[in-house]
C-alpha cells in the first residue's frame, strides 16, 4: 500500500536511483567479499560506560505462554546513532521478575548480555512462571533501572477461561501522525496487542506529515536500526508496549514496499536485495520481543508462529512477504503491485502462493490438532473479495490475497472441510477499516461463509480518498463496513459464545493529544461467521 501515492514515487524512485541505494549495493559486494566484522570484548567485571539514559527505548514483552514470555529492552543511550551510542563491547545486564508493580517479590532474575553484534539488544525468556497472571520486570545496567514493565502470561490449555481482550493494530508511520492509538490503549486493559505490519516504513511517502523520519530510505542494518531506534522513542508506542504483551507479524514496508520474497518492488538483483532482506529483518528481531528461536539466519527469519489461551482462542500468525510468490503481471518494467483484469492468466495460476508450501502445510497442521473456540489467523493484507471494477469486467489489486486467488481458495476449502471453529482473520495493509464474511468461493456471495475478517485501519499512515473505499464497497456487498477517514485500531472483546470487534476511530493524528470514539461495532457469534452490527 497505498497505489496512488506510493506509485508517483515509484516513477521518481526508478528514474534516478539515490546515492545511498548506490552505496548500498556497492557496499554490500564488499562486505560479502571481506566476510562481516565480529568484535566481541566481554566486560563483565567494568562498570559499564554508559552515560545518559540508556533505556532510551524503554522495554517490551511478548509471545507470552503459559509459563513464559519474552522480555525485551535495547541498551541505547544515543539512539539514533548508528551504534546506539554504545562501545563495541558486550555488557551484563540484570533482569528481574516480580509477581508486584514495586519490584518487591522477585520471583526470576539473572544476568543477560548485550551485544554490539545484535544492537545491544536483549531478549530475555524466564521460565517457570504462573499461567494466566500478571508480571512486573525491569532491567539494570550499571547504575540505571530502566521503567517497570508489566506483562501477562498465557492461560494453559484446558483451563477454561471467560474473557480475553486483545488490540489489533497495524502500518504507523511516523511522519504521518501521532500514535495517539497507543495512548488510549492504556485504558483497555488487554490482555495481548497483535500487530499484523508496518510497524516501521522504510521510506517517506505521501503529503507532508506532522514530523520527519530525518534520513532518506533505509537500505542497510545502520539505516534500518536507526529508523526502529526513531520509532521506539515514539512515547505512545513505548508506553503500549511496557504495559501489555505483543505478538507480531510484518508486512512489506519493514523491508521495502510490495516485496515478494526475494523480489523487491524496484526489481533488483535478488541476492542483492537478499542482502537488504537480512538487515531489515535484522534490525527487526533486535527490536522487537522475539523468541530466540526466530533469530534471522542471513535473509531468512521463521516468524511464523502459534499461540493460545485456555480453551478460548488460538492466534496464528503468517508470514505474507518472505516466502510468497511474486505478484501477478507487473507493470513492463517493474515488480511489484499492479492492477489487473480477468486478461492476467497468470493470477489464477494454483502454483501461486501467498505463504509458501511449507508455511501452508504447517498451518492446516495448526489449526486441525491445536484449534480453540475462536482461531485467529493475524497477518498482513486484506483477504476479503475485491473486485475494484464495477462493471461485468475484473479489476483486482494484485498485492493482496485478491492477487492469490488459488492460495485464497486453499485456505477457504481447508477450513471449511477440516470445520475449523470460529476461524477470524485479522488483516491490515490498506489504512482503513474493512468487516466481511469470507466466503467459500471467494467471488461466489451465494457460496457459504466460512470465516470473518477484520481489516484494521492504520495507526497514523494515510489512506485512499473515502470514495474508493465507497466505490469498492457498493461493488462488493460482502463488505459489511469499508471506511478509510480513520485512523486508529480493533478491539477485541472475546468469550466462548461470541466475538465482539470495536472498530476505535482517533478524532485526529496530527496533535498528539486526541480524542477516540466506536466507529462501529460487530459482533460474530460462535458457529456463525458472518459479522453483525452489534
Ligand atoms: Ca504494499
Ligand atoms: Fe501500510
């Protein structure tokens, strides 16, 4: 996303190729050719040179189970500087883990180290810990604390549980708006935030914003880490993520619009823009509450991954970007998104694949031996039937499942034929708001709805004018709600009998104070997946 807007930069992007692209490639044939530098000083017994604030990025926590979660922090002390303000050295840093918001009754602690390899990031996962319950943590390196940060751990299966509350959220871009979304968070009380992509943009786009990236686009591991580091001291986003648990997953722009596995939207070389894969999903892991299991080996990094609460939900989260077929009949010239008509044979080919063959087996396994009440399926771009033309010909965006038709279809006829329960996927990408029952056959209203969608809204990026979205809607009527004037996020209130989305509209991102408001609320009742106004 977004066509209009981002296509105009494209043109200019293509017609003169920027210096630090051209640094970039260069510089990346060198590094392959030299082998990367490792520096690695352990100084465990120093007090550690750490100046101002070294929590600068403040904490986080994730991917909570039954008896863990993921505690996260980055040493920073000058953020935006390439190496954080940090030496090249690794440092001790202490965790801890309290069952009270003072810090009194520690329960897990131990020492951690940060590297420069990594960013001086940590990932910490204490074990051990009680299922369903709140948890204070904090970090300390030499003299500094950093802020108290409170988590939640997953309910274990067979536990039988009546509620659980959850944020969905996606594409905030910095330039564009405050993340006011953040803020009202703060008064949810969740239980998890998803986010399902766009956490970062590589690149400026679109009408002048409220604040500036202050770099051009991001092509190497400096460039990326800067541009999270910039993010991370949105105080909005820090506090949403010192008070609840996240899972994650990307989309394109954490890497670079529209890519499709090794094939970036400029067309480059694929080993090259391999090597920009790698230190975009680089910087990511070190930004973000991670297992250690998901560390990125060179351009490959698994985020693809399964969690649960209780009896209650399960929530699956897909990789759309890394492993996906490139997308159908691009522009002469070019890669990446393009709209089409029923003329691109190619899109319907059944070769064609949003997640990979591995992911997609691995999902049907999921979802048939450890499904819930309610199955979440969170991930990038929009799944519900679009077809943009409303005349008897065919227009379809080919970046989003509208340009995977067959891998649509697959999915449909396996949840449909394995009666997964209550499966809702939840998608971002297009900054606006979209409800829909997704039908078996996705062009066929007749045919049976097998599952709900949700399309979150974005957090600060601008959208498409309203009118498309008006126009897009009275030529699908399978879109019960399709509203791109809001910026904002989802709201999930769910229990064994029933679903219930708010869809939470922020009166303004352009002051960083602003009042939310229920744009609308449906509710999907269990068995029946079809979203209603509630
Ligand atoms: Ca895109
Ligand atoms: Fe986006």
């Amino acid at each position: 996303m977004v066509r209009a807007i981002e296509s105009i930069r494209l043109v200019k992007q293509n017609a003169r190729m920027t210096k630090s692209r051209r640094d970039f490639l260069s510089g990346t044939l060198a590094l392959v050719a030299a082998g990367a530098p490792s520096t690695r000083v352990l100084r465990a017994e120093a007090t550690p040179r750490v100046t101002s604030e070294p929590f600068s990025l403040g904490v986080a926590s994730g991917y909570p189970t039954p008896t863990s979660m993921v505690l996260w922090t980055r040493i920073a002390p000058s953020p935006l500087e390439p190496d954080g303000g940090m030496a090249p050295e690794v440092f001790p840093v202490k965790w801890e883990v309290a069952t009270d918001s003072a810090m009194k009754a520690v329960v897990r602690s131990g020492t951690a180290f940060a590297s420069p390899e990594w960013a001086h990031s940590l990932h910490v996962e204490p074990q051990g810990l009680e299922s369903g319950r709140d948890y204070w943590y904090r970090f300390t390196i030499g003299d500094a604390q950093s802020a108290i940060g409170r988590t939640r751990t997953a309910t274990a299966k067979g536990t039988k549980l009546d509620r659980l509350r959850l944020a969905v959220v996606s594409c905030q871009q910095y330039e564009h708006g405050y993340f006011n979304a953040y803020r009202h968070m703060l008064d949810d009380n969740l239980d998890l935030i998803t986010h399902v992509g766009d956490y970062i943009y590589e690149v400026s786009w679109g009408a002048k914003g409220v604040r500036s990236h202050g770099t051009p686009e991001a092509y190497t591991l400096d460039d990326y880490r800067a541009r999270y580091a910039l993010y991370k001291t949105d105080p909005d986003l820090s506090a949403a993520h010192a008070a609840y648990p996240w899972v994650v997953t990307w989309d394109d722009h954490e890497v670079n619009n529209d890519y499709a596995d090794d094939i970036s939207q400029e067309n480059d070389d694929p080993d090259l823009f391999l090597a920009r894969r790698a230190a975009a999903y680089r910087a990511y892991y070190e930004h973000m509450p991670l297992p250690a299991r998901m560390i990125p080996v060179g351009p490959k990094m698994r985020l693809h991954s399964h969690y649960s609460y209780g009896d209650l939900l399960s929530i699956t989260l897909l990789d759309g970007r890394q492993y996906r077929s490139p997308e159908a009949c691009p522009r002469p010239g070019f890669a990446g998104s393009n709209n089409v008509t029923q003329d691109c044979a190619e899109l319907e080919l059944e070769s064609r694949t949003m997640l990979g063959s591995r992911q997609e087996a691995w999902l049907g396994g999921i979802l048939k031996s450890d499904n819930r009440a309610w199955n979440l399926l969170a991930q990038g771009t929009v799944m519900s039937y679009i077809d943009e033309d409303p005349s008897a010909n065919k227009r379809f965006w080919t970046d989003a499942w509208n340009g995977y038709p067959a891998a649509r279809a697959r999915l449909m006829n396996f949840l449909s034929s394995a009666k997964i329960p209550n499966p809702v996927v939840l998608s971002g990408d297009i900054h606006a708001f979209i409800a829909s029952g997704l039908h078996q056959t996705a062009a066929d209203l007749e045919s049976p709805v097998v599952a709900s969608e949700f399309v979150t809204t974005s957090v600060s990026a601008q959208a498409l004018p309203q009118s498309t979205l008006s126009a897009w809607q009275a030529a699908n009527p399978n879109l019960l709600v399709a509203t791109s004037e809001y910026r904002g996020y989802t709201r999930l209130d769910i229990t064994p009998a029933r679903l219930q989305a708010d869809l939470i509209a922020m009166d303004s991102v352009k002051t960083p104070k602003s009042g939310r408001k229920t744009l609308h609320s449906f509710a999907v009742e269990s068995g029946r997946p079809l979203p209603v106004k509630a």
